[in-house]
C-alpha cells in the first residue's frame, strides 16, 4: 500500500489524538484556550460539549491506527480509507460552521491521504 500513505494515516491519527486531548483535558486551561482562542468563561461553560467533541476525535484516531497498523493490506486500505473519509467530511463541515482552518488541519491532509491509498493501494 506504501509507506507514505500508512505515514500519513499515521499522522493524521496522531493528530486527532493531540485533538482529543485538547477538547477533553485541556479545553478550559491555557492551552486549549489558546489553541482553540476561547474566552474563559466560555470555555468553562462549554467543557461538556467540548469532552464529549473529544471523543468523537478519539474514536477517528483509534480507527486511523487501526488502519495504519492493520497487517492485512487489503483490510488496511478499506479501513484507512472509510476513517479518513469519516475525517474528510467532519473537516468539512467543522470548517463550514466553524472555522475554514478546521479545512486546512483535517480535510485537506486526510484527503492527500486517500488519494495516496488510491494511488498505490
């Protein structure tokens, strides 16, 4: 399937896991607040809904290892590819009701990568 494409399945799934951590642990403390430019006090409100966002998150992240690691090929590649689609359209729409740079940090990688798996898958 190639090693750039489990590489950047990989990545992508350490990226949903940093975000992960961010909407569960950190949405409320400095970091979060930084990363995601939250007023305190909104943060604090919203830290339910942000755990609950996180999750979500860990979930894509788990299937992306689980893609990229999968030691059968062909499961691998149905498996990449049905999680980093799951990524491509959250980032979509997060960067439609959200915020465009949801676009360039999710969508954007996860589809260089499909188009890696089917390239070389």
């Amino acid at each position: 399937m190639g090693y750039l494409s489990t590489t950047t399945t990989a990545t992508i799934g350490l990226i949903h896991a940093y975000i992960t951590l961010l909407e569960m642990y950190y949405w409320d403390k400095p970091r979060g607040i930084k990363t995601f430019g939250l007023k305190p006090d909104f943060a604090k409100q919203t830290k339910p809904l942000a755990a609950n966002q996180g999750l979500y998150n860990g979930f894509l992240a788990a299937g992306l290892f689980w893609g990229a690691f999968h030691p059968v090929e062909e499961f691998a590649a149905q498996i990449r590819m049905f999680f980093l689609g799951c990524v491509v359209v959250a980032g979509v729409f997060g960067g439609a009701t959200a915020n465009t740079r949801i676009l360039f940090v999710q969508a954007l990688p996860a589809a260089v990568s499909m188009g890696l798996i089917w390239l070389w898958g």
